[in-house]
C-alpha cells in the first residue's frame, strides 16, 4: 500500500467497501431464499365473514371438501366413544386365590371358636362364592371410558377370543363383597362376619386393562377416519363474485387451497419458485440498500451498520421459516415486533418503519391470511416504534409491550367481528399466541446489549447510562475538578433543551456534555474555573506553554474515554468542542507583549476537526457561552444577549459550524434558548 498516494488508497478502500457490501447483500439474500418453504403460493386471499370481489371461482378439477377441525373433533371424539376398551382374561387368578382361601381358612378356622361340624359347610360356601365371582370376572373401574355413567362397554379377551359385555354384568371388589353379603344373609345358620372378612382378601382382579391393546385400537380407528365429506367436481363453481364467504364457502376455499398446493408440489418446476423467492428477496433487500443511500448515507457507508441490519432481517425471516418448516401451531408465536424496536433504539424511527414493512411484505408470501397478518404486524410495529420515541426509562419497554399487546387485541377483536359477526362465538384461545409474541418481544432488551458489544453502537439505553453522574469519570471529575464539573452540569442543560428543540438525540448531545472536559481532569488548576482565587499556574509559563497546556486537555479527554471505553460518539464530542479554534486569551497576549515576533497561529490552535453533527455543534456553542458568561460582572439582558451573539456570530465566521448540519433557522433558535435560560440562571428580570 505504501506504492500508492493516499488518494489512491482511499479510493481503493471506498471500493473494497461497496464490494463487501454487495457480498452481504447477497449473503443475506441466498440464506433467506435457501430457508423459505420452497412452494407456490396460493393467489387468493379469502377470509370468513369477507366479501369475495374476484371473479367468480370455478373448479379446474375435482377435489375433495375437507372437513372442518371442529367436524374433525366431533368424529374424533364419537369414534373415541364407540371403542370398548380390552380386558385381559388371567385365569391364573382364580386358581391361586382359591388355594390360599383354603389355606387361610384352615389357619382361622382353628382360632375362630365355631362349631367344627359346620366346618365343611363354611369352606364350601366361601368356594362356591370365589368361584362365582371369578367366572363372572372382577374388574376396576376407568374413569376415562365413564362417559354417560358409571358402567360402559368392554371387550374381554380370553383365549385368544374376543366377547363384548357391559361392566353392569361383572364385578367390582366392592360389588363382589356386597354380593357375598347378600348370599350370606341367606344361610342364617353361618358367621357372615367371619367368611366376609376371609374372603374380602382373596377377591382380587381377574380382568386387567390392556392400556396398549386399547390405544392401538384407538390409534387404527383414528387413522381410518375420513378427512373430507363430500367432492367438489371440475367446472362447478365454488364462490360466485360479491358473495359472502360462509362457513360452507370458506371450508371449499380452504380445500381447494390444499388441491392446489399438493397438485403444484408434484407438479410445479421448483426451480421457478426458487427463481420467484429470489426476485422478491432481491428487490426488498435492494430496496433497503436504496433507502440507505438516499436518507441515511452515514449507515450506508458503514459496513459494520449494514451488516448488522441484515443479520437482524435474516434472522427474523429464518426464524420464521423454520417455524413453517417445523409447522409451530400458530404462525403468530413469533416475536415480529422485536425487529422494528431494535432498529428504533439503534437507529431511528423512519429506518425502524422502513425495515418492519419490508419483513412484513416478504413474510406475507409465506403465511396463511396474508392481508391479516400484515394488518397484525403493521399496525403492531408502528405502536412498538411510536411508543419508544423517546427512551428515557427502562419501564418503557413493559409499557411498550402492554401497548403491542392493547393493539394485538384491538386488532383481534376488530377481525373476530368481521369473521364471525358475533362476540360470543369468539374463541379466545386463538389470541394466545399474541400473548406469547409480546412476552417474547421483551427480548429485545437483551439482544440490544449484545449488538452494541459486538456491532459497536451506542444505543438511547447506553446514553441513559452514561448521564448518571455517579459514573467513575464523572466522580472524578467533580472530585478533582468541581468548577468543571458544574461548567459541564450547565453546558448539558443548555446544549440538550436547545437540541429539543430544535430536533435531535437530546440524550446523546447530553452524555456527550458531561464528558467533553474530562481531559482537564490531569492539570484542574490550569483552567480558571478551577483555581482558587490569587494563584494562577500560567503565570509561571510562557504564553505558547500555557496555550499548550489548554490544548493538551482536548487530547488528553479522548485518551482518558477511550481507556474508560466510551463510546466513540462521546469521544467525538471530546474532539469538537472547540474545533480547529484559536486560545485566544493567550494568542492575543502574545501579539500585544511581542509584536515584533513572528508567530506561529498552529501553537495556539486546537486540533480539531469541527462539528460534523446537530449535537456537536449545538455543544460547542453551549460550552463557549457558558464559559463566556461566568466571567460577566453584570449579567444583565443587555450583556447576555450581546455575549451570545457575539459568540455565535464568531463561530459561523470562523466556519466551525458548515459541517454541522444546522441551518440559520435553528441557529437563531439556539441563541434565543441560550438567551433565556442564562437569564434565568443569572436572575435576570426583563423590563416589561
């Protein structure tokens, strides 16, 4: 590179630039075309309750009628109800039981003090009562199959063959137990205590749910159901122009919407859709790139920027195609308006605006209800973006998101009410997946934190930050330097309420206020507002030495915020302040003690460059009115107003302020905002 002059390389690196910016552009574009759902899209737009203005529809083939999810709920649940649930026969219950109530009744027997003649009548009648009880079948009970009642039909298998009964005709334990009872009640001569409390133990259950037997069968009547009642054929017309869309209507459209998707999916040639994609991609992407150049040519030419504006479209419309791909229940579980607060806090309101619609447009093609859906995220981005104009406070990101939530619903209500034509028949289950978006949408808190570390941006948030003057800088600087420090306290208010009024980053031109004098922070007592009274350093100095000293401050406060890590916004302000300006108390000095020396104008000049913004040249002049009119003796109307047009005048012919972006207009404006509160800080009373 050292071959070529500096022109050369900077016209080289302008096009290296635009290269890398190209390549971005399509990086951006082939990742999102790479992810979208590679299908035709459906040329019909169509909603229930809605007036049908194409021409009329005819069917260009036969195609079925799907069944709507509410017909497919009710056939779901009556197959559902029709299935007996299985039971499995154990015959090996019976025999075991048997054995230990034979067991059982010898021990207890012995212990129960009856008469031993009645002996082989008691095991008998236990027997005969187990063995009646298990070849009629013990069972529990579930709830899941009690639909109309406590019992229901079964299907009981036992050797490998099948018998439907009721539950009625079987037995529970407890029924079993009442029908032991009520035969013991007959046979007067027995204990019925003593057989009851014996055979209560060994009534166990012979009949087992078989739970996978049951949810196959289950599964194979599901999967045997039909999805569709009835045909549309070829030729017949499904909606004629000016109709209303019913219900009836809708579920046509909606059938022949499938025809047409799985009839293109076999049939289309893909590589026109993906040639389609690519248009449309290409043109949102060109058209943002456009914007750019023509309104915000300072983002333009920041590759950093334009890097980060496209990784956040990407991302949104990727997220939104893996959850096409990945079929998520409801489209709007998607955070869309995190999009048009990131740019907004980042960057502005219009480019905030500008982004939020191209998503939108694209996202459009690839969404079922497209004019619905841009209705949603539309109206809703511009309520997230109207409602952090102005970010002063982080409670302004929950009233943000209950703002998006209102207009979600404002929204929902407005269309459910179209559709359905009733508030009843609204179900609120649908507006979940709102609920959730603007929950989600509270991310964007976080990810504009990781973007400023990464990007190197300095967001409304950081600046909020940064004018806490709790902040170590500034506790030094008030520490160190106090005159300083109420100097800089004084600049910011004037410098922001004029650029409030005005128009601009009044948190920006703030923060960069408090920190534009850091750099006397080394040497304090070099500058007048710091030292106390009868002792002054310059005296000891020549007048170069001393116009060194107050020059070296400017350089020393851009060191001193780049170790502190400031943001480089705020480090512009520390570089501008004074422009390309002379000292002039000590250049003057020197011309009036040695007018027969040359001198050299660059020693007593500061280094510069000049305000290139709205902010840093409204400070300017905030800094050297206030400066300036700490040293009035009578701070009257007359003298402030004469200082602060004699300042401003002095500035604008010295042309620090051509690169500033301000007109006359707004200059005259700052200068009656000076005017009036220099007043007000003096206690100047105007004569009325």
């Amino acid at each position: 590179m050292a071959l070529f002059n500096s022109s050369r390389q900077k016209a080289l690196m302008r096009k290296f630039a635009i290269n890398i910016k190209f390549l971005m552009m399509f990086t951006a574009v082939i990742v999102i075309i790479f992810t979208l759902p590679k299908q035709a899209k459906f040329r019909y737009e169509y909603g229930k309750g809605r007036i049908w203005n194409q021409k009329d529809l005819v069917s260009p083939y036969n195609f079925a009628i799907l069944k709507t999810n509410a017909e497919l709920d009710a056939d779901k649940d009556a197959a559902l109800r029709s299935i007996s649930p299985i039971y499995e026969y154990d015959p090996q219950i019976e025999k075991q039981e048997l054995e230990n109530f034979k067991n059982d009744f010898e021990i207890k027997w012995h212990n129960a003090s009856l008469n031993e003649k009645q002996k082989d009548v008691y095991q008998r009648l236990g027997v005969n009562l187990l063995a009646a009880i298990y070849q009629k079948g013990v069972l529990a009970l579930n709830k899941r199959f009690q639909h109309g009642g406590e019992n229901y039909e079964v299907t009981i298998l036992q050797n490998k063959v099948a018998q439907n009964k009721n539950t009625s005709e079987l037995f529970t334990r407890e029924r079993a137990l009442g029908y032991c009872d009520q035969v013991l009640t007959q046979h007067k001569e027995t204990d019925k205590s003593f057989l009851i409390g014996l055979l209560q133990d060994h009534i166990q259950y012979n009949l087992n749910y078989d739970n996978p037997l049951t949810l196959q069968l289950e599964k194979e009547t599901l999967d045997g159901l039909s999805q569709t009642r009835g045909m549309v054929q070829k030729g017949e017309l499904i909606v004629a122009k000016g109709s209303v869309i019913n219900q009836d209507v809708y579920q046509k459209l909606e059938s022949y919407k499938k025809a047409f998707e799985d009839n293109v999916h076999v049939t289309g040639d893909k590589t026109m859709v993906l040639l389609g994609q690519f248009l449309l991609v290409f043109l949102i992407i060109t058209l943002l790139i456009v914007f750019l150049f023509l309104f915000r040519r300072d983002i333009y030419n920041d590759n950093r920027l334009v890097g980060l504006i496209l990784l956040v479209i990407t991302s949104m419309l990727v997220t939104l195609s893996w959850a096409i791909r990945f079929q998520l229940p409801n489209l709007y579980y998607i955070p869309y308006c995190i999009v048009p607060i990131i740019i907004r806090i980042l960057f502005d309101t219009r480019l905030a605006l500008n982004i939020h619609l191209l998503v939108v447009l694209i996202a459009g093609f690839f969404v079922p209800n497209s004019f619905e859906f841009a209705f949603y995220e539309l109206t809703a981005g511009m309520v997230s973006i109207y409602s952090i104009k102005n970010l002063i406070r982080r409670e302004q990101f929950l009233i943000s998101a209950l703002l998006i939530a209102s207009c979600y619903l404002v929204s929902f209500l407005g269309i459910s009410f179209i559709r359905e034509g009733s508030f009843s028949s609204i179900d609120w289950n649908d507006f979940l997946p709102f609920v959730v978006s603007v929950l989600l949408t509270l991310l964007a808190y976080p990810l504009i934190y990781a973007f400023e570390k990464v990007f190197g941006i300095t967001s409304d948030i950081t600046l909020i930050e940064l004018t806490n003057t709790n902040s170590s800088i500034l506790r030094d600087l008030a520490f160190n330097a106090p005159g300083t420090f109420q100097h800089s306290l004084q600049v910011a208010n004037l410098a922001e309420t004029a650029i409030y009024t005005i128009g601009g980053n009044a948190l920006l031109v703030r923060a960069g206020a408090l920190y534009h004098d850091i750099g006397k922070i080394e040497n304090p007592q070099y500058f007048i507002e710091n030292q106390n009274q009868g002792f002054n350093p310059h005296d000891k100095l020549s007048y170069e030495e001393s116009a060194r000293v107050i020059i070296r401050h400017v350089q020393k406060g851009v060191e001193l915020a780049r170790k502190k890590n400031l943001p480089e916004i705020i480090v512009d302000f520390i570089r501008t302040h004074h422009g390309n300006t002379r000292v002039d108390f000590f250049y003057q000095s020197f011309l009036k003690n040695f007018p027969e020396k040359l001198v050299d104008e660059n020693i007593f000049k500061y280094p510069g460059p000049i305000p290139f913004s709205k902010e840093t040249g409204v400070l300017m002049l905030a800094d050297s009115v206030e400066a300036a009119s700490r040293a009035l003796k009578e701070p009257n109307f007359k003298s402030i107003n004469d200082l602060v047009d004699r300042l401003v005048n002095y500035k604008l012919e010295q042309g620090q302020l051509k690169n500033s972006n301000i007109t006359l207009k707004e200059i005259e404006t700052v200068k009656s905002i000076f005017k009036k509160m220099l007043m007000s800080i003096y206690h100047v009373r105007i004569d009325y």
